[in-house]
C-alpha cells in the first residue's frame, strides 16, 4: 500500500483558511507559519502569532490541524503555537528606540483618583502572566506607588553601566518610590522630572522586554510632552470611571495624545459597577457607560471594564495584585480580557501599513 506524497506547497495552501481576526489575514500571507517539515504523512509545523495573549489560539490550532488533516496523504498533524511580540515603529522623527525595548505603553488619566496604577500593575501582570516579557516604569514622579503596588521595597543598584531594575511579580520595574523615603515629597520643576524620565528610559538595563508599561501622572502636563518628543511610544490607555468629571477629562487626555502623535490603544473603564457579595447584585455607584461612550465619540476601542471588588484595593495595599492574588476571580479575569485587546491593538499598530516593523 503506497501513501500519496504530501507537498509543502499544499500545506500551506490549506493553512490560507486559517486567519488571524485582528489583522483580517491568513497565517500564510502573514508569515506566521514557521519550521514546516513533512515526513511522509507526518506534518509539523510551528503558528507564531504576534501576542502571547492572543484569546483564540487554540481555535486557530484547531482550525490549522482540521486543514491539513483533510489533505490526502497526511497521517498524522503537530502544530505548535507560540509568540514573537513585533515592535511598533513610531513614523516621528527624533524619538529613537530604547534598546532591549519593543513597545511602549503609557497609561494615562484625565484626573487622579480613577485607578490608573491599579490598572496599569494588574496589566503588567496580566501579559506576563500570558508570557510576555514585561517592565514598569513609575512616571508618576510626584506619587510613586508601584513598589507598593507591586510589594517590592529595595534600592536600584547598578552594574557599572546602567542601572539594573527591580523584579517581581515577573515585572522589571524603577521608580523614584526606590530612592525615596515613603514620606520625602519630590518637589521638582519640569526639566528635571525630564531628565529623570530619560534615565528611567535609557539607563536601565531593560532586557528583551515586549512591553513596557509607562504609569504615566495624571492629567495633561510635563511628562506626557516629554514622553513623546523623545521616545517611541506604540500607544496609550487611557483610564477613565463612568463619572461624568471622569469622562469629561478622560476626553482631554485622549485628545492630547493624539495632538502629541501618540495612538490611542484605548479606553479601560475602572470602578464601572459593584457587584454585593451576598445577593450578587449590580449597582453603578459611579454611573454606566461612560468609558464606551467616550471611546466611541472620540474614535478609540474600547478595552474593557474593572468592576469595585474588594480584593482589587487589598492587593494594591499588601502588593499582590488581584491577577496573582485570585486569578480566578471575575476581576482577574476583566484585567486579563484588557490585556488581550490591549496587546491586540498593538498587533494592529504594527502591522498597519502607516507604520514600519521591526522584528
């Protein structure tokens, strides 16, 4: 009994039906398909998508194994999937790339108080725990909160070179938290909190990171200028809650960004609703909707929302964040889903044609 010869050229052909639902393109044209081998009937071959956090791997799998699987000769099909995160190349002149760095995200609000460090931890954490390679960097200068957030308390030291960053939670991260006392006030004018931002860029020994996650001060004031007059910044997000103030200066954030040239990633809506232990129902302490409605009327995605739950606030205070404190519970999950658009739309980014990439 002879087996018909499988081509690799058919292989590929088959995968064409396989598309990735953020690019709108099949793995094939996209490059995604790595290392085909076939061995008479035996095919193997590795899907290498752009996000680690990508929510419907396994179904591209599935569909990648049902494809070729229904070409004649083939006996047997291995598909292996795994993530290389493309960088994001910034079209503005002058902001030159930080080495072992491929995208930088800021993480913004209009005003204080809305849960902007809260979000941007938990989503550092988030894509880590999906396996990306991930660093924090404290810009909010004036009340650095991270080492609290993050439960790490030490002093940044170096290597004779650059500075080395503190780890945990899987996260390389500086802040001005480390060379401080928890009660020193930073009273500081614009170009020196400028300077200090170019060394938390440029001077760390960042190594290999596929994010880094810039929680960024709130408002619309220095560092965000400086920020993006002198690095590649691949997007921002914008926290916001459903309160009308809220939203109001979550408009203003949003429209500085684009006025400084930087993508808006998107919209996350935090304390969007609280949901009572004991009889599970919802109430909208902070009214609804306002985090889609701003995302729709000024043109960005919306991300998510971030329910009030307890845990969210006691793992922000004994540094251990509510994704790795109960990564089960439905506000681990809401700062996982977040994660998964975010990192999506900085797929979208760099692959859109306005933009060039780098591998």
């Amino acid at each position: 009994m002879t087996t018909e010869n499988v081509e690799p050229a058919a292989v590929l052909e088959a995968l064409r039906v396989v598309q990735d639902p953020d690019l709108g393109r099949d793995i094939v044209s996209l490059n995604f398909v790595k290392d085909l081998r076939v061995e008479g009937g035996e095919v193997s071959f590795v899907i290498e998508l752009t996000t680690p956090a990508c929510p419907v791997k396994e179904q591209m799998h599935d569909q990648a194994v049902a494809a070729v699987s229904a070409l004649a000769g083939v006996t047997d099909v291995t598909v292996d999937m795994t993530a290389n995160v493309r960088a994001v190349a910034s079209p503005e002149a002058g902001r030159a790339p930080i080495p072992g760095v491929k995208n930088i995200i800021a993480v913004g609000a209009g005003k204080g108080g809305v849960g902007k460090t809260t979000v941007a931890v938990n989503l550092a954490v988030a894509l880590s725990r999906y396996g990306g390679r991930v660093g924090m960097i404290d810009a909010d200068v004036y009340g650095p909160n991270i080492p609290i957030m993050l439960g790490v308390r030490t002093q940044l030291e170096t290597d004779g070179k650059k500075i080395v960053p503190a780890e945990k939670h899987g996260i390389l991260v500086v802040s001005m938290g480390f060379m401080t006392q928890d009660d020193t006030p930073i009273i500081w004018r614009g170009p020196m909190l400028h300077g200090v931002i170019q060394q938390f860029f440029r001077d760390v020994r960042w190594d290999e990171l596929d994010y880094l996650i810039v929680d960024m001060p709130p408002g619309t004031g220095d560092i965000a200028l400086s920020l993006s007059q002198t690095v590649p910044v691949a997007g921002a997000i914008v926290v916001t809650t459903p309160q009308t103030v809220s939203v109001a200066d979550s408009r203003r954030a949003i429209a500085m960004y684009k006025k400084l040239n930087v993508p808006v990633l998107g919209v996350v809506e935090n304390m969007s609703h609280y949901v009572c232990p004991s009889c599970d129902h919802e109430s909208d302490i902070f009214g609804t909707g306002g985090g889609e409605s701003v995302a729709k009327d000024m043109g960005v995605p919306f991300l998510g929302r971030i329910p009030i739950y307890q845990s969210i606030r006691e793992g922000g205070d004994s540094g251990n964040p509510v994704v790795v404190a109960e990564p089960d519970s439905p506000a681990a999950r809401a700062f996982l889903d977040v994660a998964e658009r975010a990192a999506a739309q900085v797929s979208i980014a760099a692959f859109s044609p306005v933009t060039a990439t780098v591998s």
